[in-house]
C-alpha cells in the first residue's frame, strides 16, 4: 500500500536548515493498522504530511497503491489524495458554519460525483460514526467526540484506500478517546489500511505494528500483542 | 460546483457581516457615484430616433454674405437655420419624403371658462408632416394634413398637458381653442413624448421639454407669428414690416427632410435650388450646402460637452479608488480564511479550485454591491433631477444601465480579487496538520 524509500525532506530558512527526515524508508502493506511514534521533532507529522500527498520530498522515492507518486504536479497530488486517503486531525477541523451533512460532503464536491451519490455515501458514513439523525447538526452542538467521529465520517465517505490519523484522541477524554479508537478498530476490521500517528504508547499497542522515529529516522518496529492483552493492561 | 460555490460564498459573508458591509458599501459607493454619471451621459449621447435616425436629415444652406463666414472658427459651417422664404420654398416644392420646417413661438390662450385668465403657452409652428416624420404618438385625434398647411388651416395639436389644463384631459378633437384671438380647431393631442436629446431643435437646447402645442407653419405669415427662438443675419436690412421680415436673409428657421432616398440625390436639390437663387443675386458664398442626419446634428451642436466626458473619466477614477480599498478588505478577509483553505486543500481541493471559490466570492460581493449601487444611482438620479430641474425623462435608469451597472460591479469585483485569491490559493495543504 505504502513504500516509502530513502525519502529525505529538508526545511530551509533564511538562516538553517532543519532536515526533518533522513534517507527515510518504510513500508505498510494493505490492510495493515500502523502506529508512527516518537518524540517531538522525530519527524512524524512530516512523515504523515508526505504520506498523505501534502508536502513534497527533497529526495527519494514514494509508492503509494503501487503508483509512484514521487513526482506528481499540485494538481495531481490533490486528486490522488482526494481519491486514495482519508485524514483524520486531532483538532477535528471541521468547517463550524456547515452542518454535519455539508462537513462530510467537502471532500465529495471535490470528486464531482452525482449528487443522489453523494447523499448516499453521507448517509452511510454517518450511519456508520452513529450519527446519522444529527446530520442538520452543527459542529458546535457536539461534543468533541462527536465532532472526531463527524471527520472520521467525512475520511471514510470517500471510501478512502487508507485513513492517516494524527493524534486522533489528543483532544479528547479517556472515555472519548477509547470511544474514537473502538471506531478505527471497526474500520480497520473491515479491510480499511490505517496508519496513526500518536504519543500515546498504550494507543500504540493497539496498532497492529508501531514504528518508532527518532531524528527522521526509523529506529525500530515492534508488533502489538493481542488486543485482548492491551485491554487487560490498559484497564490494569 | 457553481451553485455550491456561490453558497459558501454566502456563508462566509454572513461569517464576517462587518467585513462585508464594507465591501458592499465600497463597491456601492463606486457604482453609485460612476453610474450616475454614466445614465446621463448615456441620456444626453443616446440616440433619441433609433429607428429612423439615418433618414432624418437636417437641412443647411449657405445664405451668408461674402465678406465673412457664418462661423470665424469653422468657415467651412453653413448657418444652422434657413431664412424663412427658402424654408417656404423648399417645403413648397416638396422634394424628400416629408419635410418639416419649424420655429418657436408663442400665443396667449383666452380660455372659454370666463373665470379663468388668459396664458402665454409655447408653440412649435411646423409643417403637418412633422408628426408623422419624429414618430409622435397621439392619443386622441391626428396631426393636420398638407391640405390644411396649404390652406392655412387653424389647427392645433395639443400635448397631453396643455390638453389636461384646458379640456380636463378629455378627448379634445374637434373641439375650439382662442389664441391670440383667433380660433383654434384641436386636430389632436399628443401622448407624453420626451425625445431626449430633443434632436430636432438642438439650437435652443437639446435637453429643453417639448413645446405646449404645434400649430402650422403656414400660418407664420397670416397671423405674423414671432419667434422665440435664435435667428441670425448678416445684412443691414430694412425691415418695417412682417412681410419684410419673412422675405429678409435672416436665418430663424429650422429644417428638417426624411428621406427614402440617398442624401446625394437630395444636396443636389439643395444646389439646384440654390443655383436658382444665385441668378437672382443671392448665396453670394460658394456653393456649401449640406444634410445631417439626427446623430451628425447631434454631434455638430455639440450636444454632449467635453466636461461630461471629463467628468464620466472621473468618476470612474473613483470606482477604481473604490475597487482599490475592496482589494485591501478582500486581502484581511482572506488572509482569516488561511485555515479552512488549507484543510480543504487537505481533503482534495486543487489550487484552481480554491481559486474559483474566491473569485465567486468576490463575484457575489459584487453583485450585492452592484445592487447596492443601483439604488444610490437611483438616488443620485433623482438628486440631479431635483437639482437642475431637468426634464423627467432625462434621468431614467433603464434595463441597459441596470444590467450595465450590475456586470460592472461583477467584473470589477472579480479583477479586484483576482490578486487576493491568488495569494489565498498559495496557501499549502499542510498548515492545518502542523498546527497540532
């Protein structure tokens, strides 16, 4: 789904040069739930930014659902992203004078799909999240798990190859986060390739593989354990 | 897409109400104060006889002495009026389709009602064809026929006015009017009618209202009309009675010719006629006769000065000034937008697309300013009307200003944010994840 080789991506200044990643490269198979941790300045949100199509990459090579995606224009990047990844943000970034329906509807206008299409797939989505008798909804009347299963109901509408969550319960109570999580568990269960990134490592053990980053560089991999055992130790 | 953009456009107006008004008010104002100024400028320079101003010709001859030219500045310029005997002639011999010959003047209307006082009312004397050659309209009766210009007949067609004052504003055919002491017949009573520049007799203003009444031109000499009119002369004549007067070198009638045929043919009536007159020891200048049709005689008298344009350069200089300030709101309201940018070129929106948005944005601020601006036109047409009391029908905003305004606001508005929305459209698809 994902490969990733040697992809070095530095940020210039008037005065430095701050090289995010290092000759990075990994790789994430489809239908694979991937945790990405690491400390700050690791380079994991640029890494997510590059896997999601949204900064390019000084050098390297990216494949992204076996096309390579390396040298793509503006343009093309922004319709394969539309097309291939769902996003997830922590801060939920949905549009606060649009109700549900219309929030899970940007990304939709973007793939000029038929209107009677387009409802559909809302309906599902928000069906799917639990909330589909509040699509006259705005933001506001929400709580903040309500609002991050509103943007993951607008990541799936698009029926997306893979979901990129960055920090999708940092903004939310244990109770919400747990919540959020059982719903990427549910998604990831029926075939959807998910790759979070997090600081949180008790979320990263329910991931079916973490990928450790330090300085931009992959330091490690480690695979989950059964859920069943993360719950037992989560609860503990 | 359209349609989906023009709704965001709206949600994002209500988002910024102040910003907004701002805009709207800066493009109203602009509009305003540039429509304004064009709807008269498009009155005064309009043409007032669309379908059939290339067959009315106006009608000059060189009747001026040899010493000097009617006009020191433009020899090459015929006097504008006809002395009243070659007016006589020409409409005498009949030659073009309908020919009216034409001056001011004015008579003292007896009313029957013995209560009320006698009034001065202006006339236009004219030949019966002259209804029938400008497209009067009537609403009762007719004008007079060439019979009746033959014979002297006193006739008279009112305006739906002078009708409304001296008959109630009943169907008045037939029915008797005393002016100076003689007795009138009503042939007819004209609907409103305010051709605008008043084309056919821009000698004595082009923007003046439509005389009270017409009566014919035949009668000139059995009633010893006067004009109210302009006249020129260039001989010392002696002049001690009305017949003098009629067969003096003074020019104080207007005449105009419709014609089916090519000008040509008509100039060389004109030489003809006047190579006829110069065996009798008159036109001592070269042969310099002419025929203008509506919008040359518009153009010749100078009827739209150059300080409209002048001023019509201003203001729209100050739709620009207008359009500069809407750039710089435009700028702060979208710079405020930078997030929701950013996350919709997250979720797939190209750059093109933002684009569009925007300029849609800036198209719908500019169509709510354009409307806004309509009305301030209507305000400052109304201002002008009230000002220079100037007839009503100068200052109307009709279909074609309106539409005018609305696409100027619209285009203008979209050059404007075409900078804005560029620098928005740069805005990278990133922000919003390196905000966490």
């Amino acid at each position: 789904m994902l490969q990733m080789t040697d992809i070095q991506k530095i940020y210039r200044t008037e005065l430095v040069e701050t090289h995010a990643l290092r000759d990075m490269s990994l790789a994430v198979t489809e239908g694979e739930f991937v945790a990405v941790t690491g400390p700050s300045g690791s380079g994991k949100t640029t890494f997510l930014n590059i896997a999601g199509l949204l900064e390019s990459f000084e050098h390297g090579t990216f494949m992204l659902d076996g096309k390579d995606v390396s040298h793509l224009s503006d343009d093309d990047r922004s319709i394969y992203r539309n097309e291939k990844i769902g996003f997830i943000f922590q801060s939920f970034n949905l549009i606060p004078d649009l109700n549900l329906f219309e929030n899970v509807d940007v990304p939709l206008r973007y793939r000029r799909l038929p209107a009677s299409d387009r409802k559909q797939r809302i309906h599902n989505a928000l069906e799917t999240v639990g909330l589909a008798s509040r699509m006259n909804h705005l933001p506001a009347q929400l709580s903040g798990g309500q609002q991050q299963r509103v943007a993951i109901a607008r990541a799936l509408a698009g029926e997306p190859r893979m979901l990129l969550a960055d920090e999708p319960t940092g903004n939310l109570d244990s109770t919400m986060a747990g919540q959020v999580m059982e719903l990427l568990e549910d998604i990831h269960a029926s075939g959807t390739t998910i790759v979070m990134v997090t600081h949180d490592p008790i979320l990263a053990e329910r991931a079916d593989r973490n990928i450790h980053l330090i300085d931009g560089q992959v330091s490690g991999h480690s695979v989950a354990c059964a859920r069943e055992e993360i719950l037992q130790a989560a609860q503990a | 897409m359209f349609t989906y953009n023009v709704k965001l456009a709206i949600k994002s107006m209500r988002r910024n109400p102040m910003m907004t008004t701002l805009m709207v008010a800066a493009i109203a104002v602009g509009i305003g104060i540039s429509m304004t100024t064009l709807s008269v400028y498009y009155m005064m320079n309009g043409n007032p006889i669309p379908e059939k101003s290339d067959k009315l010709f106006a009608v000059t001859l060189d009747s001026w002495g040899a010493i000097r030219p009617f006009d020191d500045d433009r020899p090459e310029r015929a006097p504008h009026q006809l002395p009243y005997q070659d007016a006589e002639r020409l409409a005498g011999l009949a030659v073009g389709k309908r020919q009216a010959a034409m001056f001011e003047s004015s008579l003292i209307i007896e009313p029957a009602n013995d209560e009320e006082m006698p009034f001065e009312a202006t006339a236009r004397v004219t030949t019966g064809d002259f209804f029938a050659m400008f497209n009067v309209p009537f609403i009762y009766g007719d004008g007079w026929d060439r019979s009746a210009d033959a014979a002297a007949e006193p006739m008279v067609v009112l305006t739906r006015q002078l009708n409304e004052r001296l008959f109630g504003g009943e169907d008045s055919v037939g029915k008797w009017v005393t002016m100076n002491s003689t007795r009138f017949q009503v042939a007819g009573v004209i609907d409103t009618w305010e051709p605008t520049p008043r084309f056919y007799d821009p000698i004595n203003g082009g923007f003046q209202e439509v005389n009270e009444m017409f009566i014919p031109f035949s009668l000139t000499r059995v009633l010893e009309l006067d004009s109210i009119g302009s006249d020129w002369g260039w001989k010392a004549e002696e002049i001690t009675s009305f017949d003098q007067w009629l067969n003096s070198e003074a020019s104080w009638i207007q005449y105009f010719v419709e014609l089916d045929a090519d000008r040509d043919e008509y100039l060389a009536h004109l030489d003809a006629y006047v190579g006829e007159q110069k065996k009798l020891g008159r036109f001592e200048r070269p042969m310099n006769n002419n025929v203008y049709d509506v919008m040359e005689w518009m153009e010749y008298h100078e009827v739209v000065a150059n300080d409209s344009r002048v001023l019509l350069g201003l203001s729209f200089l100050f739709l620009v000034v207008c359009l500069l300030s809407t750039i710089t709101l435009l700028l702060t309201k979208f710079i405020g937008k930078k997030s929701e940018t950013s996350l919709r070129r997250a979720l797939g929106a190209s750059r093109t697309i933002i684009f569009r948005q925007q300029i849609v944005e800036v198209a719908v601020i500019g169509f709510a300013g354009g409307l806004t601006g309509l009305l301030l036109t209507s305000f400052g047409l109304q201002g002008i009307q009230y000002l220079y009391e100037s007839p009503p029908g100068l200052v109307r905003l009709d279909w074609v200003i309106m539409s005018t305004a609305i696409a100027i606001a619209i285009i203008c508005s979209m050059v404007a944010g075409l900078y804005p929305a560029w620098r928005v459209c740069q805005v990278p698809p990133a922000t919003q994840l390196k905000a966490q």
